[in-house]
C-alpha cells in the first residue's frame, strides 16, 4: 500500500521539461510511482486530489543561516511554509562548531554583530551545549523539519584551534596544520564543505574583522585542499567584492581555492541592476579566470527583490557607508547631537552619493524612503509616508526629514529604502542571469538579519511572479531554477526532481494563488526578540521525505528532515572528474 497518492495533478519534474497531467505514489519516503493519470492503481492510506495544482520537487534553499534559530524553532519557519524542503547553512564562515565553552559568547555577539541575529535570542533560546561538529550535528539530527547540510565555518575552526589569537595575527605551519585536522573530522562527521569570509563588512561584536579575514593564502589553499579530499563536498565564500565589483586579487584568489579543492566555489550575492551595467560582466566573468586556473565559481542572484529596513539606532547598512560608521556607533545621545547638526547631516549625504560608497550608493535615494513601524506620539501617523513627502511638508531636504522622524523615536524609526533596480532594463538582465551557467538563484540568507530583512519567501513570490506578474520564465523553468539546478550544485543524491526512486521531497501549490504576503515585524524569537514575517499563500502541501510538513500553507508541526551529510547524502561534485 501507498502512504499517499497525489493524483490529478499538473507534474513539474524538476528538469525543465514540459508539465503533464498525472498522478504520483510515496511510500516509506520515497517516489515509488510516477505517470499519466490513473496509470497508478495501488491503494493509499491518503489521496490528494490535486487537480488544477502543480506537483513539483521540494524547493532548496543554496544559502541560509539557520544554524542558530534551528534549535529554538526546528521548523525553520518562515521557509518551511514556503515549500523549502532542503537548505545549506554554515555559510560565509560563520557555524556554531566546532567551540570551545568560553568562547560561546565571542561567537554569540560576532553572530549579532556579522548576521543580524537577536543576542538575548542566542542567549535564551540556544543552550550552547556541544564543542565538536559532530556533537552539533547530533544535537539536531532527528528534530528539524528541512533537510539541512551544513558547511564548516573557517571562522569557527580558526577560533577553536587559535583562540584570541585567531583575530590578531596570522597562523604558524602548526596551527594551519591543525586547522586542517579539525576541518577533516568536521567533514568526516557530514560537513558539506568549507565556508569563509574576507569581505570587508564582517567585523565581530569588538568591531574586530572576524577570524577568517586574518588568514592568508597559504592558510585557504590549505583548507581548501583538504575539502578536495573528501567526496560530496563544496566551497562557498563571501568577498568583499562580491557586493559590487571584484578586485584582481579576489579573482586570483577564487582561482586558488577552487582549483586547490577541484571543487566549485559559490559566492552571496550578486546584485543585478541596469544603473551598473558593469557590474554583472565583470563578476560573471570571473568564471573564466577560475575556470582557466582549473576551477568553477558560480554567483548567486536573487530572484526577488527584498527590501531591506534601516535605522540610525542599531547596526545596518548605513554604518557601511563612508564615514557614516564613526557617527552611528556613538553613544544614542551623542549620535542624535551629531545628527542634529546640519553640517554633519551635508557631509553624510555627500558621502552617501560619492564612488567610495560602491554599491551603497543604491541606499542613498533618500527621497524615496519610506516610513515604517514608529513608536512616539509625535510620530503618530506617519507609517507608510514617503521622506520627499514630509520633507515638502517640512520645508527640508528628504534626508533631514528621515532624521526628523528618526530622532523622535530615540532613533528607532524603521525606514523602508526604495527599490532603485525595479526597472525593466534591471529585470530583463536578470532573465539573461538566470540562464548563465555562472550563476544560480539564491542568497536569501534566511535565519539571519531577522529584523531588517525577509528573503525566505522568495520561492512563493518568484513563482507568483512568474505565472501571474511579469511571467519572464515558465513555470517548468522557474522550478528547475528552485530545485534540480541548487540539487545538481551541492551533488545531493536523488533530490531536486520528481523521479522514482527519489526522495519524496514535494511541493503541492496553487498556481492562481502561490505567493507571498508582506512582511511584517514580530516579537515571537527568544528573549521577545522582533523579526520580520510573511506569510505564504497557495501552499496547499509540502512533503519532506514523504511526511506531510505544510497543509493550506501552514506547519504541521512535523519534524521529519534529516541532517544532510557530504559523501552520504551528496556525492560527484569535482570540477574535473577523478
């Protein structure tokens, strides 16, 4: 007997062939039957009369931070609701493990400070009690929702072996050579590969760059190395280049590590927008570089755009622009008598504008900000209005009238920056993205940045844009770009497509309704700590390893995930075959 039979609706497998009409049998986790409707005709404990749904694989998220939030929420929510059947966390460097037990608080405020993450949340809702990669994993496996591989943090390993020191010097033959040794156990135990950073924005919760950016070449080869060591795995790095445009030396550097590992490196997030036409040439042509070096480099793009929320109070985007950063982590009364000043306001605006902002200059479209969430009587109904509107009021420039607002509320004001890459032009280069082999959708960075940002939701609002908005891809195409493209990247065996013998990872949606709601700020994380939310429509089910986890687009509150292990659940993914 089935454990369920999904019949009647359209099938979407996955590889970008043409959608049918049929039906699809589980059993014991796995696709067991797949064709034409009525071609089934074994019995089911369940049947799910689909008609006039997609039936396609489970979505696969490339690149979240979910390493934290998954052990106060095991349904990692929102992606859950969003059809998100598998992810990779552990990105940019940054994981939980190995550690050592006085350094779980350096972790919990360098966590707070690099990946927006609440710190009274990593305090109450994480119990911090492991030290090895093989603990951590153990501690999750059996009780997630979402099938979850996990990279290995440089920035962890470089702590564990080197301490303190990992922030202030570079390491000897020795402690590279133990780097190296923890980095094979972690793999050994499932790690899916090795993550760094060296982007300049990565700073600790002492305002120090993280661990990883003190390393130098010798150290990444070295690593890199020992991942090439190891069947199923990847790299993935953030550069600092990566938010605009690459230097030489990144790209030498790419080229370095990719070969050394003869693995592909991918990297978060190339932005797409037509006022930078350069941008995309230049990061897309790395590629070759790399490839000429022996390697493979892939970006990822969003799909969506997904607005990120400012304000003057606490760390965000703003403290990245020039000169900015000295203003903003004044004390609150200091930083409102700086921003007070006129001047101070001119020079900030100035800089904002100039080339050294890079790729912040797209955050400097000061009159089409918007005000968000307000928490003082003098701010009382100013939500949803626009800064050139109250500067008109105010007889101000647009930037003042922000501050105005800002300083009314201790300068906790939530301001909504206007998407400046909505245009046509910036839409129809990011259809010649997807299709580039030198890039892949993802980067939501979901888990992380919870208050500022919702990337999660991008897979419900990419397919509602696709089949009922701007329709630049075809469904077929749009879920291959969700599902068997991520799959076909990390080598994950038998997921990404709708094929017997394949994992039942499946999605079940509406296409007259799949979307998703707006976000919104919610005090549900530990400690009462606020996030941003949205809710998915027309999620009708999602399967994980052929267990119902979503009806009518909310949680089961089933845990059936499985920790995904490199060389287990992943295998050929060297550049150059061996």
């Amino acid at each position: 007997m089935l454990d369920h039979l999904i019949t009647g609706g359209t099938i979407v497998d996955g590889t970008g062939a043409p959608g049918f009409v049929g039906d699809l049998g589980i059993r014991d986790g796995r696709i067991v039957a797949l064709g034409p409707v009525g071609s089934i005709t074994e019995e089911a404990a369940e049947t799910l009369d689909a008609t006039g749904l997609v039936v396609c694989p489970g979505f696969i998220d490339p690149h979240t931070h979910y390493d934290a939030q998954l052990h106060w929420d095991p349904l990692a929510t929102p992606s859950n609701v969003h059809g998100v059947t598998s992810m990779m966390a552990g990105n940019c460097g940054f994981t939980l493990a190995p550690i050592r037990a006085e350094d779980a608080d350096y972790t919990r405020r360098m966590m707070a400070k690099v990946e927006g993450m609440s710190l009274a949340a990593l305090e109450n809702g994480v119990d911090w009690n492991w030290e090895t990669f093989a603990e951590y994993l153990e501690r999750l496996e059996g009780r997630i929702a979402i099938n979850t591989g996990f990279m290995v943090g440089h920035c962890a390993i470089r702590r564990y072996v080197m301490g303190e020191d990992a922030t202030t010097d570079g390491a000897t033959d020795e402690q590279i050579a133990a780097m190296v040794a923890e980095l094979r156990k972690a793999i050994e135990s499932g790690g899916m590969g090795f993550s760094t950073t060296l982007s300049s924005t990565h700073s600790d919760g002492n305002g120090v760059p993280v661990a990883s950016r003190h390393a130098d070449i010798d150290e990444l080869v070295a690593l890199c190395t020992e991942v090439g060591r190891h069947p199923g795995t990847s790299l993935e790095g953030a550069f600092t280049g990566g938010l605009d445009q690459f230097a030489d030396d990144e790209i030498d550097l790419i080229a370095k590590m990719s070969s050394a590992a003869n693995r592909t490196l991918n990297w978060n997030v190339l932005t797409v927008d037509s006022s930078v036409p350069q941008r995309v040439p230049r990061q897309l042509g790395a590629a070759e570089i790399v490839e000429a070096a022996g390697g493979r480099v892939v970006a990822l793009t969003m799909p969506v755009l997904v607005p990120m929320n400012m304000n003057f109070a606490t760390f965000c985007s703003f403290n990245l622009m020039p000169g900015w950063g000295e203003i903003l982590s004044l004390p609150i009364p200091e930083r409102i008598e700086k921003l007070s000043d006129p001047e101070v306001r001119r020079g900030m605006v100035e800089r904002s504008h100039s080339e050294e902002a890079g790729v912040f200059r797209r955050l400097a479209d000061w009159d089409n900000y918007v005000i968000g969430d307000t928490y003082s009587d003098a701010n009382a109904g100013l939500t949803g209005k626009r800064a050139s509107e109250l500067a008109a009021q105010w007889d101000t420039d647009s930037f003042s009238a922000l501050v105005r607002v800002a300083i009314n509320d201790g300068l906790k004001t939530i301001l909504w920056p206007g998407a400046p890459d909505n245009d046509p032009e910036s839409w129809r280069m990011r259809t010649e993205v997807w299709d580039d082999p030198r890039a892949m959708i993802g980067g939501s960075d979901a888990g992380a940045h919870l208050d500022r940002m919702s990337g999660a939701p991008y897979t419900t609002r990419f397919l509602g844009d696709m089949i009922r908005g701007r329709k630049l891809v075809s469904v077929e195409r749009a879920v291959q770009l969700l599902t068997d493209d991520p799959a076909r990247l990390f080598g994950f065996l038998d997921r990404g497509r709708l094929a017997e013998g394949f994992h039942a990872d499946i999605v079940v949606f509406d296409p007259d309704t799949i979307g998703a709601g707006t976000a919104r700020l919610v005090n549900d994380l530990p400690g009462d700590s606020p996030r941003l939310f949205a809710e998915a429509h027309g999620v009708t089910r999602v399967f994980v390893n052929g267990v119902v986890t979503v009806v009518d687009s909310e949680a089961t509150g089933a845990t059936p995930g499985k920790i995904l292990r490199s060389g287990v659940d992943s295998a050929h993914t060297e550049v150059v075959p061996v």
